[in-house]
C-alpha cells in the first residue's frame, strides 16, 4: 500500500485538478451531461484504486505500469475490449490534461492499445425483426391517458426513428419542431444536435400525449420535459435515461423479446433496430446516417453487415443435397 507524504498527496490532488479542469471545458466541448462526467470520474477512480493496490504513485506512472493495468482489466476483472478502451481512453486524457498542466513531462499511456475485439463489429448489433416492433408497440396500450401515450411516443421514437436513451432524457418541449404539415424533434446526440423528423403516427402521437398532459392542468413551457416522470416521489421532473431504460424493458420482458437464443435485447437494441430496417426497405446510408446522428459513415455502414451474411452466403448456391 501507498505511504501518503505531503508530496504526492499534493500531486494525486493535482492531477484530480487538472482532469476536472478537462471534464468541464473540453468533455462534449464543454457541455457535457452529468452521466457523462460521472462516467470518467468513475474510470479514473477505478484506476487510482488498482495504483494504490499496486503500491504505485499516479504522476509516477510509466508506460510498463499502464501494460500491466491493462493486463489487470484483460485478465483479472475480464473485461469486453470496448470497456478497456473506453478506460485506456479516460486515462490517456486524464495524463494529457496533466500534461497541459505541467504536472506530469510526460503521457504514458498514450500508444497503450486495447485488446482486438475477437469478432466482428456488426456481430454485436442486437435488433427487433419488423413483426416483433410491431408486437412491441402493440403491448403498449392505446389509451387517451398520459402514461399510455408517454410511453407508446417513447418506445416509437426509439424504435423507428433510432433515438438514444439520452436524447430522450433531454427532450423539452421546445424542441418539438414544425415545418408546415411536417412534425420533428430537435434532440442532442453525443457530438452534434439534429433534427429527427417523425412519421405522421408518431406526430399525431405527440398531439394527443401533449393534449393528454393539457387536458390534466398542467402547464407546458419550452423548458418542460417532453418526457415526465409519473412517480410519486419525482412526479413531473424529466425521466432519467435509467428510467427509460426501465420502460422499454418492461415492454421487452412483457412481450418475451427480452431474452432469446442467441440475443438480448436492450433499449440501445431499438436504435440498432431502427437503422437495421431502414436500410432493409431501401434508405441508403446517408439517409440512415443523418438519421441516427453518426458522426462516421463507417458505423452506419456496420448495419448492412448484419442480414448480408445469410442473405448472401456463397453456399445457398452450391447443388449439393445433405
């Protein structure tokens, strides 16, 4: 264990300084959400704790500390390679903030890699078929009261129009968009704000959930959550991106799509969902693009992959009998 004297106590505060220096200007250009913040100080705590185990000081850390580290997380806590990489990134940032800042000469983790993941990209995208979304939002009843509308809007923008749980969260009433007949939302992702454009099911859905809140007394300002909390003890305040979570999979396990041979289904799953069947009815990949916010095409790419290998597998051509 670490023994604590005056001077690395007052370079461990530092380096905390200087990344929480970075968490507020830099992280999402300097607006990032709370779960994002809470997010790095987790990996960063998580990192000092195995430093101190390790009888090493932060600041004093070299590129061999941060190989075995990730040994640690590979083979001792077994971690998938997007979570390593998602921790080697923090860390990277967390010394390059102590760079800037003079606190340490030098980055050592920068060129530490994670693991190569042991399959393909697209093998990880989980997805409804279009008669399960359909049976989804079937489970949801169709009533005139504010719970049934919330949630039948929230599942259906998630899972036609490929929104994440945390654009959900941030939705207000201000950002509903209207352009004569047409009906969008206006959500933030995590790099950039766009405009999702909804069916007119989806718009007239909107109409009714908002008439619904209306029609209770309640008073709609731009800053009001579109989507609200109806518990008890948080009645009226914004749904957490938990919550959420919370509402699809009710729907999921309500409707045996939760589990199945083979797959899970998550509220990411919708967003996955939603761009994995437009492409199938013949959106090319820039309209999938802009629909789902992706920065890189690459990504959007990753769905055309997901059918292509039954569809298209070379042996359905062989004449050969089994």
């Amino acid at each position: 264990m670490l023994t604590h004297n005056h001077t690395n106590l007052t370079c461990i505060t530092s380096l905390k300084e200087s990344f929480a220096e970075f968490l507020d200007l830099d992280v999402g250009a300097g607006n990032a959400s709370s779960d994002t913040i809470k997010t790095y100080l987790h990996h960063v705590k998580h990192y000092f704790l195995w430093c101190n185990q390790q009888g090493i000081f932060p600041e004093d850390a070299t590129r061999k500390d941060l190989k075995i580290y990730r040994r640690y997380l590979i083979e001792v806590l077994q971690y998938k390679p997007s979570t390593i990489a998602l921790k080697l990134a923090v860390i990277r940032r967390l010394y390059a903030a102590a760079v800037e800042n003079h606190i340490v000469a030098v980055n050592p983790a920068v060129g530490i890699k994670p693991p190569k993941e042991s399959r393909a990209p697209s093998d990880s995208i989980n997805y409804l078929e279009e008669e399960e979304v359909e049976q989804l939002l079937n489970a949801i009843e169709d009533r005139n009261d504010v719970k049934s509308l919330r949630d039948r809007l929230l599942v259906g923008v998630m899972v036609l129009e490929g929104c994440r749980c945390i654009e959900m969260y941030g939705l207000s009433i201000k950002d509903i968009v209207r352009r004569g007949k047409d009906v969008g939302l206006t959500v933030t992702g995590k790099r950039n704000i766009r405009t999702v454009p909804l069916t007119p099911e989806l718009a007239t859905l909107l109409y009714r959930y908002i008439g619904a809140r209306a029609a209770e007394g309640e008073t709609l300002n731009p800053d009001t959550p579109l989507f609200m909390s109806l518990a008890k003890n948080n009645f009226g305040k914004r749904l957490t991106r938990r919550s959420i979570q919370k509402i699809v999979d009710k729907y999921l396990i309500a409707t045996n799509l939760k589990h199945s041979d083979g797959r899970i289904i998550s509220a990411h799953s919708l967003r996955h969902t939603a761009g994995t069947l437009a492409l199938r009815h013949g959106a090319d990949l820039r309209q999938v693009q802009d629909l789902l916010g992706h920065a890189d095409i690459r990504t959007t790419s990753l769905y055309t992959h997901v059918g292509d290998r039954w569809e298209n597998n070379p042996a359905l051509n062989f004449n050969v009998k089994i």
